[in-house]
C-alpha cells in the first residue's frame, strides 16, 4: 500500500487526510526506519508494508468505534511500543487527547523525539509496567475513555492489564487477528471479574496479497468498577491469567 493507496483507502471509508496530516505519517515512516537501525521496533520496514500493517491496521479501530473520529476522547495506548495504533489515530483525528504507557525507556524516548518532529500536542508519555499505572495507587486507574492495545497479549492477560484504567461507562478496544473468538472464550472469566462485558466483535481484513489478513477489533464495555485487587502485581497477569 502506497501512501497515495493509503490515503485513497481512507477516502472511500469516510476519513479524508489532509497533506499536512500525510506529511506527518510520511515523517512517522522515515524517522521509524531510522531509528529501528540501532533500537528494535519492528520487524517490517518496507514503506508499503508500514502504510498498510502498522498506519492503516491501527486506524481500523475508527472502523470499529465510530467515535473516534469525532469525540474529544482520553485515550490511553497500553503497550505501544513503535505507538500503534495510537499515534496513527492521533494522527487522523487530532482532536483525541493520548497517553502512552510502556514498559521501556528507550521506546519512550523515541516516542517523545517522534511526537515531538510530528507536532502532536495533548500526548503524554508514561514509562511504566501497566500493572503499575492503573493499580489502586496508580495514577491511570480508571481514567480513561478509551484504551486499546494492539499485538501485546492473549486477550484474557490484555483485560488485566487494561481495563483497570478504563473508566466506568468507557471501552477497551482490543486490536486481535484472526484466533479472536478462542481467546474471547477463553478471557470470559478475565472479563466479567474485571467488570467488562463484550459490546462488539468487528472483523475486518487487511488488503494483502495475495491473500487479504484478518483482523478482529474486539469492544468491550467497562460496566462495573475493577476490583481494587487488580491488576495484581508485575507479571503475574502474565503467568496465572484469569481463565
């Protein structure tokens, strides 16, 4: 996928990229490839596979929740990594307030060089285990109007990790392949101990050749407080999940 492809794309969906926003993605592209020489952030590097598996994949979420496009939304990015897909949608839709949370420092340090070429205001940069972030002293408990998490965890260690900092009335919105409803069967215990229930279950596919990838945006509503014992500590989601 090409950035004019990309960008075509997004136009016959309803999200119309203006050339300052596709002067940013294209300074996202270039600045990733630089520094991923000497900092692991992804494996794919060629611009068409980054237009389309990582800036038009972490934009499929305005697929799945609408809103996005137009609600003056916290959002809260858990895992970020290389910043998918929270900085692609910041990106398109500058209006969303974003706070990344990730576990290494270099990756931050990245992210805060990046944000600051882009010119992105209203994105805050968190270097933390988010087990820390938004446990009952955490400063992200409960806070946030939406948190995604994209190619981090099997869903039933993600609910863990995210949906405490999801506010009451708010979602997480998972970004999962093509095994979703085996981990949706599996998480059903994760979910309903952490207050979340499953409002929608959205696939879609990427344009690949020559054969399209899935891809599953699962939304779960937060329709209860998270206990206050959860998250438990750093890794243990990991090693004991709640199924």
């Amino acid at each position: 996928m090409t950035p004019e492809q990309f960008r075509a794309a997004l136009a016959r969906l309803g999200i119309t990229l203006t050339d300052q926003q596709m002067a940013q993605f294209d300074q996202y592209y270039h600045y990733l490839i630089e520094v991923n020489q000497h900092l692991n952030l992804t494996r794919i590097t060629a611009e068409d596979e980054v237009y389309l598996k990582h800036f038009y994949d972490s934009l499929m979420g305005a697929f799945a929740e609408p809103a996005l496009q137009t609600a003056d939304w916290q959002l809260c990015d858990i895992g970020a990594g290389a910043g998918f897909p929270s900085l692609p949608l910041k990106i398109a839709f500058p209006q969303l307030e974003v706070t990344i949370v990730d576990s290494l420092n270099k990756r931050i340090d990245f992210l805060r060089s990046l944000v600051d070429r882009l010119g992105l205001e209203k994105v805050h940069l968190v270097h933390a285990r988010a087990e820390e972030f938004s446990n009952k002293k955490g400063p992200g408990r409960e806070q946030f109007d939406l948190v995604t998490a994209r190619a981090v965890a099997r869903l039933s260690v993600l609910s863990e990790l995210c949906l405490p900092a999801v506010k009451v009335g708010g979602e997480f919105l998972a970004y999962k392949a093509a095994a979703a409803s085996e981990e949706l069967q599996a998480a059903q215990t994760a979910l309903a101990t952490l207050g979340g229930q499953v409002e929608n279950t959205m696939e879609l596919v990427l344009p690949t050749q020559p054969e399209p990838e899935k891809r599953n945006l699962i939304t779960i509503k937060k329709v209860a407080a998270t206990p206050l014992k959860y998250p438990r500590r750093p890794g243990l989601p990991n090693k004991k999940p709640l199924e």
